[in-house]
C-alpha cells in the first residue's frame, strides 16, 4: 500500500489570510498527485487540515504569528477547491492543531492494521514546507524509520522560497527523500 499525506492544502494557506503566491503556483502538481493517488486502487490519502478556535490569537501560536488564520467552520479552513469536491471524499481528513500531528502516524499505522496491509512508501505534499510539512515529515519519519518517506518538492511551498529549500535540505539531512526540487 502507498499513502499519500496531503499537508494544509487550504485556504488561508494559498489564497486566504497567508496568501502564498508560490503555493498557488504549485496547485496544479498538488491536484495531479492527489488525482493519481485516490485512482491507484492500492492506494490512500490523508488530508490534514491546520485547525484554529476562535481563540486563536490568544494562544502561543497566535502570538508569535499573530494573523488569524484556519479558524475551524470559515473559508480558510476550507481544504482547496480545486481538490475538495473531487478527492478529498476518497480520503480520510485529521484536523491537527499545531504544526505536526502527533495522532497522523498512528492513523497511517491503524489503516495498514486495519487493512492487514503493508505500507511501501509514504509521500508528503503541501503547506508550509517549512513549518507544517517539515514537522509532519519528521514525525512520520520517527515513527516509520523503515518505510521509504518521499517529499515532493513541485507540491510544496514555503513562506519563503529560501525557507522552502532550507528546509527540504534538512529533510534530506533526515534520510527523507526528496523529488521535483
């Protein structure tokens, strides 16, 4: 079996309250990959969705990036249009309410158990690359130290092009595999 980790495709991550022009730009390979993986029979996506209260800006997170953002039920936690309709009925959502999610790697076992299935290869895409994506990454990684771990770079975007490619060099650095830089 293949799992596919679609990262905070949402949003306030793309258009919304943390507009990102380069996570636009990588919708296109974002909404392929995720395509690819919900036909391949053999195949599951998760979706993680960054999760915020209303009390968003009284919280650590709140107060060293004080842009509300993700708040649960408005139009920027939404998961991207371009995917929601088509794909993301096909996957399994984990609302995750700081940068990594610490219950993501059990579901991921939990399906495999479920499924008397064996995870292959585990693939990540999304957003920030370097906040979100990184911090699940390496959880991933810490929890499956055996399974091949794969970042597709063309899916991804950071704040920052620069924090961008700081941080898949630190990925790589953790034996993650890095493609489409």
């Amino acid at each position: 079996m293949k799992i596919l980790v679609c990262i905070d495709a949402q949003e306030d991550f793309t258009r919304g309250a943390l507009r990102n022009e380069e996570a636009i730009k990588t919708i296109p390979n974002l909404v392929e990959k995720v395509k690819t993986y919900t036909e391949d029979y053999n195949s599951y996506v998760f979706f993680t969705r960054d999760t915020h209260n209303q009390n968003y800006m009284l919280t650590l997170e709140g107060k060293k990036l004080p842009v509300p953002h993700c708040i649960r039920d408005t139009e920027g936690w939404n998961i991207i249009k371009e995917i929601y309709y088509d794909y993301v009925k096909k996957g399994i959502i984990v609302d995750k309410y700081t940068f990594g999610s610490t219950i993501l790697p059990i579901q991921i076992d939990n399906l495999a158990n479920e499924l008397g299935d064996v995870i292959e290869e585990i693939e990540i895409i999304g957003y920030c690359t370097d906040i979100c994506v990184i911090s699940n990454a390496l959880m991933i990684k810490a929890h499956f130290p055996n399974i091949p771990i794969t970042v597709d770079a063309s899916c991804c975007a950071g704040v920052t092009p620069e924090k961008h490619k700081a941080a898949l060099e630190v990925m790589k650095s953790c034996q993650i595999d890095v493609i489409n830089e």
